[in-house]
C-alpha cells in the first residue's frame, strides 16, 4: 500500500470537530429562537464552544503533521 496514511488519520479526526460545530451553531440557533433576547448572551458562548472545537480540529491536523515517519 503506498501513500500516506496520515491524510486518512486526519480525515477520520475531521469528523468530531465537525460534527461538533454542527451541534454548537444548532444549540445556538434553537437558544435563541426560543429566547431572542438571550440572544447577546449566547453568542459569546457559541464562539467559545466554536473555538474549543476547532483547536481540536486543529491539533489533529498538526498531529498528522507531526507524527509522519516518512523518511526525509
């Protein structure tokens, strides 16, 4: 088998980050539909949750990176 399996192991650790900034802009959108006037509130929280995602996301990139053991 040639190639590098790193792209594989960062394709698979993409999926949770994903689906975890689906579930922090859903549970925002269904917040303040429920309560607009939260709606200032909230929003601080979903950039926060947005961002805590995306560092993983991003580790996991730096992580495929990093842990390739391909000869130079």
């Amino acid at each position: 088998m040639t190639g590098n399996l790193n792209v594989i192991g960062y394709g698979i650790a993409a999926l949770g980050p994903g689906i975890g900034v689906g579930l922090v802009f859903a549970a925002y959108i269904q917040a303040t539909a429920r309560q607009p006037e939260s709606a200032g509130l909230t929003r601080a929280y979903m950039f926060m949750g947005f961002a805590v995602v995306e560092a993983l996301a991003l580790l996991g990139l730096v992580l495929a990176f990093a842990l390739d053991n391909t000869p130079a």
